[in-house]
C-alpha cells in the first residue's frame, strides 16, 4: 500500500494519495509506517491548498514524533 501511496504522490495525483493515505491511517493506526503516511499526507494537502487540513496533519506528526 505504501509503495502505491509514493506513487501517487510522485506523479501528483494529490485526491487519490489523500484518499489512499487516509485509509491506511484507519486501517494500520498502530504501523510503524504512521510518520510517513502523516507526512505524505500534510505535503499533498499543501499542493491541494488545503492548509486547515496540513497544519492538523503536521500537528498530529509533531505531537506523534515528540512522543
């Protein structure tokens, strides 16, 4: 699933990585690979203008590395 997210984010088709990204946070909440989906995530809703939404996502990465 991570690979197909990259994928998504390189070629910029920034719905689909967002829609992607957000079900892999529901599903695995507890994987390892939580930090990058979550950065992923907060780049791309940057590209959508959507910076509401990154600043959450920035937060939510900031309070999860700060743990």
């Amino acid at each position: 699933m991570l690979k197909v997210l990259d994928g998504l984010a390189a070629t910029s088709r920034n719905k689909e990585t967002v829609t992607l990204g957000r079900q892999f946070l529901q599903r695995y909440p507890d994987a390892a690979e939580i930090t990058q989906v979550e950065q992923i995530l907060a780049v791309t809703y940057e590209q959508l203008e959507d910076r509401p939404k990154a600043a959450e996502t920035y937060n939510s990465l900031w309070n999860r590395l700060g743990d």
